[in-house]
C-alpha cells in the first residue's frame, strides 16, 4: 500500500476546514459553498484520504467509553532502551497515549480507566511487569479544560 | 461524571463513524438492518449529548512536521482555573487539563518551529500572574496517540447534514 504524499492547495484547505466543521456535510453541500462540483469535492477528498493526508472520522468521548478518570504519567526509564518500554506501555487498552519525551522523564502516558479500582490492577498487573520503569510520577486530570483533537497520526486506512 | 446509557446499536454506530464519518445513513441503515430514520436520529442523540463528535483529523508529522510538546504549569493554587482559562486561549495550545500531581496544569502545544513552543512556554505561560514554574517537554517519537477516543469540549452540538 504505497501512499504517496501529496501537497495540499487552497481549495484542498477550504474543503479540510468546512469538513472540521461538519464532517457529515455531502459533497453537493461543500461545492455549493465553495463554488466547485461535487466530483470535484469526491476526489479531492478521495486524494487527500489516499495519500494518508485526511480522514474524516466521529471521535468518541472518554465518557462513551465508560472512562471516567483520567491521568497523564510521566515515566523515567533505567537500564533499558525507553522506545521499548514505550512500545510495551502502549500495548495496554488503558494507554490512550505513549511518547518518548526530552526533559527530566523519559516517556509521557495518557491512562484512562473505568473507575479508581482499575488504577491496582493497572499498577499491580500491568506496569509492574514491564521491565525498566524506574518511577511513575501520575498527575490526575480534574478538569479538562481545552482538548482539540484534529491534528494527529493518521494510520494506513485497512479494508 | 454519570456514565451514559448507550446500546448496542449506539456502539456499532460510533465504531462504522469512527472509521469513516462520510458513509451515508442510508448505508449504514441497510448494513445494521435499520432504518433511515432511526440512524439519524441516534447519531443527533449521541452529537446532543456531546457522545461524539465528527472531525477532519489531518496528519501530525506531515502537515509541516507539526511537533508536539507537554508543558507542565506550577501555579498558585488559588489561581489555577483563572490560569487555565487563559492558556486555552492560546490557538497553539490544543489540550489543557487541570490536574492533582506534580504540576497543576498540563498543556499540550503543537508547534513546527521550536521558536513557536518558546514562545508559547517560555513568553506566553510563563509571564502570566501566578504561574510559578514551567517545564517542558517535546514529544521525540509517538508510540501510541488515539485520536477516536477524546474529551469533548466544545460548545453546543455539531449541526449534521442528512
């Protein structure tokens, strides 16, 4: 599957930000807005989608989920190389998120749990296995204030 | 945070829409064996009650090599909503959570120059009134970032087109 990239133009732009705005919008509604055909909203769309560029996707809430606690933990690595600690880290469901980062840790994490119970059996049965975690500083979130989810790592489409 | 009643129907929706938002209610209809009708009157349920949401999400790492970067904000605790409330309003700033832990807010920036980020971190964040300490760390290589599952945020349901 070979994705070619491509370089997005004005009117490639035009149709990303009225698709931010209404995912769901048919391709007849944007060529009336920006003055183009449908054809033409169908495969600039289709180009875009190909090339691993766009996606046009509903995004769920945590609390669809049942997630109802979430927690970023900053993690120091020692005696083994952090991208495979990372890599283990985001095998579990419960990781929403893993980076390598620069700074005083090593490795960022997004949790998010059912409920305060399921932190044992994350801590307890899931972390502690994973060699070369030296700490885990967690910081629980009690509000989210601001949370933009439109920029992001967009994986090879399949089927 | 009550945990909504949602069936199975509403999870077969959201599991079709989160693969690909542009399928029509009629396909969906016809592939869940259901009507028209209720497709699309369970997902204005599900966007009413801010469930989901539909969104364009275009590539981080290609759209310019957009880098991105966790600060960690120490405030006065007295003054960490007010604080909050302000740094949301940096357009860079895509996340910002008030948390319990080493910090008390965490925000998430996304930058292509490292310029962008100090001057977010260092300038913004930093010289606003009861902000303590700031410290940053830029994301070198993602392992995991699921973008189908978020919090949102946003004011007011998203208008749907049938």
């Amino acid at each position: 599957m070979s994705a070619p990239t491509i370089t997005m133009d004005d009117i490639d732009r035009a149709i990303v930000a009225h698709l931010r705005k209404n995912g769901r919008a048919t391709n007849q509604q944007i060529a009336d807005i920006l003055g183009l055909t449908a054809a033409t909203v169908s495969s600039r769309i289709r180009r875009m989608e190909d090339a691993n560029a766009l996606r046009v996707v509903a995004v769920s809430d945590f609390s669809a989920h049942g997630y109802n606690v979430l927690l970023e933990v900053a993690i120091e690595v020692e005696g083994r190389p952090a991208s495979e600690v990372a890599e283990e880290l985001a095998k579990l469901p419960e990781v929403f998120a893993a980076h390598l980062v620069t700074g005083r840790y090593d490795i960022d994490v997004l949790v998010a749990l059912h409920d305060f119970d399921g932190l044992a059996d994350l801590m307890l049965n899931k972390l502690a296995k994973i060699h070369g975690i030296r700490s885990l500083v967690p910081a629980i979130a009690i509000d989210v204030v601001k949370y933009e989810f439109d920029v992001a790592p967009i994986e090879a489409k399949d089927g | 945070m009550a945990t909504p009643q949602l069936d199975d129907f509403d999870r077969q929706l959201i599991e079709v829409l989160g693969r690909d938002a542009r399928v029509s209610n009629r396909k969906i209809a016809a592939d869940l064996g259901v009507t028209e009708g209720t497709v699309r009157g369970r997902i204005r349920r599900l966007q009413q009650e801010k469930l989901i949401a539909f969104t364009a999400l275009t590539s981080l790492g290609t759209q310019g090599a957009v880098k991105l970067a966790f600060i960690a904000i120490q405030t006065e605790v007295d003054r960490v909503r007010a604080i909050a409330d302000e740094i949301a309003k940096i357009p860079k700033v895509t996340g910002v959570l008030i948390t319990m832990g080493r910090s008390n807010i965490i925000a998430i920036c996304l930058f292509e120059e490292l310029e962008e980020l100090v001057t977010v971190a260092s300038d913004q964040i930093l010289a606003m009134p009861g902000v303590h300490h700031v410290e940053t760390s830029i994301a070198v290589k993602t392992f995991k970032y699921n973008a189908r599952v978020v919090k949102i945020t946003g004011a007011g349901a998203i208008p749907e087109a049938d």
